[in-house]
C-alpha cells in the first residue's frame, strides 16, 4: 500500500487561497467575518480586496444577517466565524435570514471538532452536524482534505442555496485518495478514499486521515483489506453509495469528530436501518458526556479516533 501523503497545508489555508483566486475575477465575492479575520486565513485576502470583505466584530448573530442581506442582493457571501459559536448563538439567524429564506450563504466554520484543544468544552463544536441536519434547506460539508476544500469552495461559490463548510487547524494531506481523479468531487457525492473487501470505513473531515492510519495497521498486521469512504457531504447523504457499500454485507464504522449523537453515523445508520441493511455496525465519535482536555490529537486518542484507536474497534466488531 501506498505511504499516506504528508500533510501540506491546513485546509483553512486553502480555503482562503482559492478564495482570493475566485475573488481576482468576481467582484460579487464578499466575506464577512467576527473578529475571525486571523485565524480565518483572511489576512491577505482583507490585504488584496478590502472593499469585499466586511468585519462585524465578536456579533455572530449580525454576521449572518449581513452575509444574508449580501446574499439577497445578489452577492456571493461567505459568512467566516468559529464554528462553535456560528452554529450556536447565530442557529436563529441561520434558520430564519438564510436557510427558510433561501438566502445562498456560505457558511464557513472555522476551528472546528476540538481543534480549539485545550481551550475546552465551550469552544468545541461536536453539535454543529446535529443541528443543522434539523434544518431544512441547508448542505453540510467537511473536507478531509486540500483536494476536497478546493473543490468545495469553488462549488459554494456557484451554489444558490445555502451550505455550511466546516475546517479544522491543522496541516492536512493535499489528497487522500490512491489514485487521485481529478474531477472526483461533487457535493451530495462521497469519495472512495481506497477500495478493501473485508471492512467499510466511512468517514467525514479530518476523521478520514485516522481510517488511512488504522487501514494500513489492519492490512500489515491482520491482512484485512479496508474499504474507505470520506462523506465530504453529510448532508444530503450520497445514498446510492452508501446503499452500494451495504450491499457487500461487510461490517461498517463510521467515524466522525462530532458527538456520537445527531451526526454522520446516526444519519447513515438511520439510512440503512431502513432500508433492511444488516451489517455489523460501529459508530466512532466523542461521547455524551464531559470532553477532556488536550490537544486535537490528545483528544483524538483517548476517545479512539486515531490508527490504533480504530484498528481495536475494527478487530472488536469482527468479534461480535
């Protein structure tokens, strides 16, 4: 098998570099931020197109009621906030000014899962999934990788509906895939990260990289052969894929940097459960309970979502 590819740029970073590429040539493009200019990778962009760019302060709730005002008028606004608080304290805004009202936000989370580490509880967004899956009209996206962030973004800006696109911090590989096509991305579409016969790893984000890690474990120690989907788009689910990955009858783990509740794996999982599926069946997520403290990657290990982590709870759903 193929080495996993380094880690390149965070994905932040690409975000912001394609987005000052689009904005070179679309004057339509605006961002607008919550004192998140910094840590959004906006900078430059600020620096090279001041007069597309719009800075509301630490006031989520006027942030997307602006971007949606943008939006309404015909402007690609892409709305750059930590994710925590985006999809909290501005949820009202979200459902109201943009989703019910059709207004073709981007959302973009930033600092996303428990990349804020060791900051704790309060800045860590493991609800976001759950509760924007509740909301009507409105797509939620998670790039595993540079690839996947590019693609998104220049997809979000000729989208007219709403999206919500969430980032971690760190450096992440420019693509996962072994055999990269580079027209291999479509929101609503997920992507087969690498094909396997035994075991289905699907996963969404920077969780994709620790299924590469553990199916690599899994191979050279335990010659299983893992199949490995990266769900960039949660919502709306590429049902014809999961549906084709079921099909093989081969055990599933899902794997998320969300709460176990309301995410990814419940969404597939109510999937398949009703359409009749019968695999042998794992969710990996943070638990409904107090989050440790830690780095990403400490926080990452105690709660599983790591090579080692996942090849154990590989190996122990063989054993059910």
């Amino acid at each position: 098998m193929e080495e996993t590819k380094t880690a390149a740029a965070a994905n932040l970073e690409v975000f912001s570099e394609v987005l000052q590429n689009l904005a070179a040539t679309d004057k339509d493009i605006m961002v607008v931020t919550s004192d998140s200019r910094g840590s959004g990778k906006l900078v430059p962009f600020g620096q090279k197109y001041p007069e597309q760019i719009v800075e509301v302060g630490i006031a989520e709730q006027n942030l997307v009621g602006v971007a949606a005002g943008l939006a309404s008028m015909g402007k690609k606004a892409f709305a750059v906030s930590p994710a925590c608080f985006l999809t909290a304290r501005a949820l009202e805004q979200i459902k109201n000014d943009v989703a019910y009202s059709d207004n073709s936000v981007k959302l973009i989370g930033i600092s996303a899962g428990v990349s804020y580490g060791a900051l704790g509880t309060t800045h860590h967004s493991l609800h976001d999934y759950a509760v924007l899956r509740a909301i009507n009209n409105i797509s939620i996206l998670a790039p595993a990788d540079n690839f996947e962030t590019a693609e998104a973004i220049k997809a979000a800006a000729q989208m007219t509906s709403p999206v919500y696109i969430r980032f971690g911090k760190k450096g992440m590989p420019e693509n996962l895939q072994q055999n990269p096509d580079p027209s291999d991305f479509k929101i609503g579409k997920g992507r087969i990260i690498q094909e396997g016969s035994d075991l289905i790893f699907i996963a969404t984000g920077e969780a994709v990289l620790p299924c590469v890690e553990a199916a690599k474990l899994l191979e050279q120690e335990q010659q299983i052969s893992c199949k490995i989907i990266s769900l960039h788009t949660i919502k709306p689910l590429d049902t014809e894929l999961l549906l084709a990955a079921a099909a093989t009858g081969k055990p599933i783990i899902t794997v998320e940097e969300h709460s176990v509740n309301g995410g990814l794996g419940e969404a597939v999982a109510s999937l398949l459960f009703q359409k009749g599926c019968t695999n042998k069946f794992q969710i990996v997520g943070l638990p409904d309970d107090h989050t440790v403290s830690g780095s990403q990657i400490e926080i990452f290990n105690h709660y599983g979502i790591s090579g080692e982590g996942l090849k154990n709870t590989a190996l122990n759903l063989f054993q059910l």
